[in-house]
C-alpha cells in the first residue's frame, strides 16, 4: 500500500467524475388542476340534478347517479391528486407541488356530503315506499 491516492479520477478508482446536479431543461412540472376541475364539475352535476329531479319524483336512477358524483367520484379525485402528487414529488426533482390543491380538494369532498345528502334521502325515500308496497300485499 502507498500513501498515495490512486492516479484515477477519485479515491475508489474510478475514472468518472461525480454526477452533477444540473438545472432542467425547459419548464418544471406542475400540479395538475384536472382533479380539481372534475372534482368541482361533479358538485355542480349534482347540484344540477337535485334541482332537475325534485319534480321528477320518483326516478331512482337519476338519484344514484347524482350520489356516484358527489361524495364517491370527488373523494376519488382527492385521492387521484394525492396520489399523483406523491409519486411525482419522489421521481422528479424538479415537480412543484401544489398543496393548495389538495386542500382545496379536501374541502370539496367534505362538501360534498352536504351536497349528496338531498340524493340520499330521496334513494331512502324511494326504496322504502317500494319495499313498503312490496310487504304490505
């Protein structure tokens, strides 16, 4: 052994140089909005539908779906956001967040309880008068 470092480019014997960290090329990634503009469409299609379907009565598909859009398909946009946040955050050095979003998410789903519980009580309203009318023979 010698007191010398090798004559390589670095103490374990390698030729290569250190990787450098350099700047991106072009523009970094954001966020994408498309969970949130889908999550606020889908409140106000249920908005639209409760207001459209009271006068219709009866019509136990229309109320379904305007509950699939409002809290089910707004929690999966949360979800869809936090999730696409997460994994970018890790493979991308350069991704910029958007923790705004998902507050703002948060804060549509929670409200859209509120919005899907006129679908609620008509989904219970109709299937109890069917199922009324079906034991009481």
């Amino acid at each position: 052994m010698t007191a010398f470092p090798p004559k390589s480019g670095n103490i374990f014997g390698s030729s290569n140089p250190a990787p450098r960290i350099t700047q991106p090329i072009g523009e970094p990634k954001k966020a994408s909005l498309l969970p949130l503009i889908l999550a606020v469409t889908l409140i106000i299609l249920s908005i639209l539908i409760t207001l459209m379907a009271g006068s219709s009565g009866q019509n136990l598909s229309i109320y379904l779906l305007g509950y699939l859009a409002t809290p089910l398909a707004v929690g999966l946009c949360m979800g869809w956001d936090s999730i696409d946040q997460r994994k970018k955050t890790k493979s991308d050095p350069w991704f910029i967040a958007r923790s705004k979003y998902s507050l703002i998410l948060r804060i549509l789903t929670g409200a859209s309880f509120l919005v899907a519980l006129p679908h609620i009580n008509a989904i219970a309203r109709i299937l109890s008068t069917l199922l009324a009318e079906r034991f009481d023979s």
